[in-house]
C-alpha cells in the first residue's frame, strides 16, 4: 500500500491511497483503501491515509476518527494520531500518514516499520524507514 | 506553512536485516516520490496534482505494493484498490477490485472528479474506465518475482496449516483473524 496527503497554498487539503491489497487474498475481500472514512479520508481539518491490517484499520474507521477527535475534542493532530494508533488500534496492525489544514504532519505506527517521507514549505523534510 | 507533503510506501514488519544497498535504495525512491510532489507544491500546484503524482511515482515503482508490483491473490492474479479524497468539499473517488488500470489512483481522481457516485468496483470500475484515456495493462504487466515467490509461500503455508478460509465463517470461536491476514 502507498500513500500520500497534502495541503497546498489555497488551502486544498488531500488524501489518496493506493494498493495491491493482500498476499493470498480469496473471494474478493476488499480492503480499507477504498473506504472512505477508513483507510482514506480528508475532511476540512485533516488528510489521513493508512496502511496496515485492513480489517482492524476498517473496523476503527480511523481516517474519521482522527477527524472526529480533532474537532470535537478538540485535539491537534498528533493528539489525534496518538489516540487512534496507541488507544484504538493494537500493537502491530497499522501506521498512518495525515496533514492538518495548517500544514502540521503526522507520520507514526505502531508496526515495526513504515516506509515514510515528509516536507513542507519551511525546510523541514525527511525520510525513514523504522 | 504555504504547503505541506506526507508520503508512505505501506507499514508492517520491514526486516532490520536488510542488507545496506536495499535500505539505501527504498530511502532513494522515497526521496524521489517527495521530490515529484515538491516540485508541484513548491510552483503553486494543487494537492491533488501532487498526490495524484507521487502516487502515480509509487504505482509504477516495482518495490512497493500498489500499481506495478502488487501482490498476488489466491488464484495468482493482481486486484487493485485506490482511493482520494479532498476535504475542503468532501469530494471523493474509489476503486476496487480492478485488474487492468496501471495507475489505479487516477481512476480514482476520475471518478471523483467525473462521477455523481463515490465508489465502483470491479468490472464496472473496468468499463467506468473505458470512457477516459487512460493506461490499460495485462495482468503480466504487475509480475514481480519477490512478490510471486511470496504467494508461493503462502499457498504453501496454506497447505501446511489446512484450507484456512481468508472468509470469516460464523461460528468460528475465538479471534477469527488470521495474523496472515496483514496487507
């Protein structure tokens, strides 16, 4: 699974994800990638795209999780990214890329890695792996 | 901030043993798809254009999941799914279960940007398609022998461990997932 979001100079705030799904995968199972709300998800607050084990990631419908706790909490971002990969969803299952309507990132997981960049308009960029 | 890119090439268990060069190489595409999306944001471009981009960089490259060198399913086929969303008006397009669009994501920004309905799947997805000039593969055209050697071990491990449905039959005690079961 790969994905990216963004905010640009007008304010437009974005998520896309895109997959191969699932090694082995039987009788059309589909995944969170395509869930709206789930694996993707972009309101006016916040751009989220997810990777990890599908079913856990759908069952949280994290991208509006995250959404939600953001607004109506209120929270910032990594409050609400904390929230979904420490308190909702378990060890193992999934990492999380998001971007605020100010431009404030959030790459985490709570697996052992996740092939991850970030950079913004001030300079501040990076690449990991673990 | 005037704008603002997060990227990823999919989570899990990414062996710390790999060797020097592979690391090196992931941290290089990785750089590369921030640069694709960084040359749109930095002249004015859109969000959409940027993501739309970076993962049509990540699609064509053959070490991630998605697009070229996507995984295997059962019956030794390639199924895609892709999704965008933009949030200042809740627009959005999805995909599932398609198997001859290179660049899955762009079928998703069509939808998006072209349809009254949010989802399609499968063969609709396919002939949704067809009215817009858009890339078509064959199945051959996602082949890559890491992930075909992985199915091959699935399929073997399947055996060993007997039929394990990847559906969830009710009545199945217990925690039904099957740790295999991470995409």
């Amino acid at each position: 699974t790969v994905g990216a979001v963004a905010v640009d100079k007008d304010g437009q705030i974005v998520a896309g994800t895109s997959t191969g799904g699932m090694t082995n995968k039987k009788f059309g199972r589909v995944g969170d990638v395509p869930i709206v709300g789930a694996g993707t998800y972009a309101s006016n607050e916040v751009a989220v795209s997810m990777t990890g084990w599908g079913e856990k990631i759908m069952q949280a419908v994290s991208g509006h999780t995250v959404s939600a706790y953001m607004k109506h909490k209120p929270a910032t971002v990594q409050e609400a990214g904390n929230y979904l990969l420490q308190d909702v969803l378990n060890e193992g299952e999934a990492g999380m890329i998001a971007v605020d309507k100010n431009g404030n990132t959030y790459l985490n997981m709570n697996t052992q890695g996740m092939f991850r960049g970030t950079s913004d308009s001030e300079g501040n960029r990076k690449v990991a792996i673990w | 901030k005037d704008w603002a890119l997060v990227i990823h090439g999919g989570a899990g268990t990414i062996s710390k043993e790999k060797p020097d060069s592979v690391v090196k190489a992931y941290k290089s595409d990785l750089d590369e798809a921030l640069s694709v999306g960084e040359k749109i944001l930095k002249e004015g471009g859109s969000a959409l254009d940027a993501v739309e981009s970076v993962i049509n960089y990540l699609e064509n490259n053959p070490k991630f999941n998605a697009g070229k060198g996507a995984v295997f399913t059962h019956d030794g086929g390639h199924e895609l799914d892709a999704a965008i969303m933009l949030g200042n008006n809740r627009k959005a397009g999805t995909i599932t279960g398609v198997k001859t669009i290179k660049n899955p994501i762009s079928l998703a920004r069509l939808v998006m940007e072209n349809s009254k309905h949010i989802m399609f799947a499968g063969e609709g997805a396919e002939e949704y398609a067809n009215q817009f000039d858009l890339e078509r593969v064959n199945q051959e055209y996602f082949y890559t022998e890491s992930r075909h050697k992985a199915w091959k071990r699935a399929i073997e491990e399947e055996k060993q461990d007997g039929a394990q449905s990847s559906v969830i039959e009710p009545g199945i005690p217990g925690d039904f997932f099957d740790e295999k079961k991470l995409g």
